[in-house]
C-alpha cells in the first residue's frame, strides 16, 4: 500500500505531488467503496469480463493436443439413432487420438461427449449460459461455461483441426455455417467439415448446389468445403487424412524455408570470397 510522504506520493507508476495528492490510497478506496453498482453493466467493464473468458478458455485449452469439434441437436435423447451416432463419433475419435470438444450440453453434445470418454479419450465441454437452468453434461473431464458466444465460437475453432456436425437446429447451422465461412474466406486452411446423416443434411446440400451456386451466390468450389457421409469411420477417415496433408504440408514448407535459408547463406559466403 502506497503512504503519503510529505508532499509526494508514489501510486502504482504514478508520482503525485501537492493538490494531486488524493486524501486516501487506491488500496482504501478499493476497499471501503460501497457506491452506486451501475458501473458493473457497463461496456467498459465487459470488455474486462471478456477478456477474463479469453485467459480462462485459453489457459484450460492451449496443451490439448489434437482436437475435433462435434456438433449437433440440444434436443435428441439416449437410445436414438442421432445419439448413437454421436456416441460412436465420440469413440472414434477418441480412439483416433482426437480430443473431443462439444458444446457441453445434452443431445448430441452428451453423446459425443460420453462416447469418447468411455473410450478412454479427452472430453471436453464449452458450455454458454442461457436463459433457462443449464448444466453441463455428466461426460466431461474438462468443462467450462462462458457468458459470451462469440468468446466460445473461438475456442472451437482454435482448438480443433476439424468438425463433425450431426443433425441439428439453428444453434447446430449456425456454428456449420461459421466453419464454413470460415475456410471460404481462409481465415482456417485444411480444416475438414464433416456432415454426417446424408438423408438429414442433403435437402440443405442441394439447396446450396441448386440456388447459391446457381444464382452465383458462392464460387464452384465453395460447395465441396462440406463432406458429406453416413459412416462414422469414414468421418474420423477424412479427418485423419486432412490432419496428414496438413503435417506434410508443413514439413514442405520448413524444407522449404530451410532451403531458402542455405541458398541465401551460400550466396552471401560467396559473395565474401
Ligand atoms: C435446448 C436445451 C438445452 C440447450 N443447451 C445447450 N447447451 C450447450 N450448447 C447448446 C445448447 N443449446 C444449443 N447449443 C449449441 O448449439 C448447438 C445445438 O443447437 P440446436 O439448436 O439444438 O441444433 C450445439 O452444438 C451447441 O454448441 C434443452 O434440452
């Protein structure tokens, strides 16, 4: 705690002399405030509370290793065919070496969720607060609940090498329909998204085929940014082989530099000779 001396005063990085000097230390007006409270809605302070979910999600995330996103429905219950799914995309990917991230909550989430920890994998849950009573679900080893969801969204993507979406409402489109712009405007490069439930997701398939590509809405290519299959395996297969181009592709680019790196140091040495 910083006293008053005379006529200076030393605060924090500040140096205070004659009127500047206040009548009390931060450290008691820290601790003795009982003023109005509005100051806590306010944005200034939010933006606090935002960076606060960033160090959070960061520190809890950053040594996971390699990790896949698997999305869908809050709303599909046990001993249904989507949740089946989803538990043996969860055993898969666990058994790949993936780590698995979800939304933390029930339906798909829960069965990705339970399926890779069964397996003997890393489950992970990103929960978001909502309105109504939420809970992360009961097959989590690492869990956390963010206010914000956009802080939440960039957990997912830099987190994971890929996503598997399964059936799902607006909460499931809306984080596909990120990832996807996502790769299109290469913000991710060789980030594979997967659909899994061919009968589910090929109305939306051919929409995007029939009126966005059609009326020039995305570019020819755009439209095979989506895998599309019914087989778990081949799902984890895509990624997977994704996961490998990207490693070879690395390494290109390291022999790559390395070799710039020798062309330029010999250029130079004979240049001295
Ligand atoms: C609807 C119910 C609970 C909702 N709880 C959620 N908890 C965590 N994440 C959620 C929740 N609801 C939606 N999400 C996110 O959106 C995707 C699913 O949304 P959809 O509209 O059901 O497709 C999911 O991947 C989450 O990231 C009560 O059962």
């Amino acid at each position: 705690m910083t006293e008053s001396k005379g006529k200076i005063r030393h605060a924090g990085p500040l140096t205070l002399r004659g009127n500047a000097i206040p009548a009390t230390t931060t450290d008691q007006r820290l601790l003795e405030s009982r003023g109005p409270t509005d100051w806590v809605h306010a944005d200034p302070w939010r933006v606090l509370r935002i960076q606060s979910e960033f160090v959070e999600g960061f520190g809890l995330l950053s040594e996971l290793g390699r990790a896949v996103c698997v999305f869908g429905s809050a709303r599909v219950k046990p001993d249904t065919e989507h949740y089946e799914t989803g538990v043996r995309i969860g055993e898969l990917l666990a058994g790949a070496g993936y780590a698995v991230i979800t939304g933390g909550g029930p339906g798909i989430m829960e069965a990705a969720n339970r399926g890779a920890q069964q397996a003997g994998g890393h489950s992970i849950g990103l929960g978001i607060e909502l309105p109504f009573e939420q809970k992360l679900n009961d097959f989590l080893d690492m869990g956390i609940t963010f206010r914000y969801f956009f802080v939440r969204k960039t957990m997912f993507v830099k987190y994971a090498q890929a996503f598997i979406v399964l059936p799902g409402g607006f909460g499931t489109l809306d984080e596909l329909f990120e990832a996807i712009t996502l790769v299109q405007t290469g913000k991710v490069t060789r980030f594979p998204v997967v659909l899994v439930g061919t009968s589910f997701w090929s109305g939306i398939r051919d929409w995007i085929n029939e009126t966005l590509l059609a009326e020039g809405m995305i570019s020819p290519g755009d439209p095979d940014l989506m895998y599309l299959t019914d087989d778990p395996e081949e799902a984890v297969k895509i990624i997977q082989e994704a996961d490998i181009q990207r490693e070879m592709q690395e390494e290109r680019q390291v022999e790559a530099t390395a070799h710039d790196v020798e062309e330029a140091s010999e250029e130079s040495e004979s240049r001295r000779r």
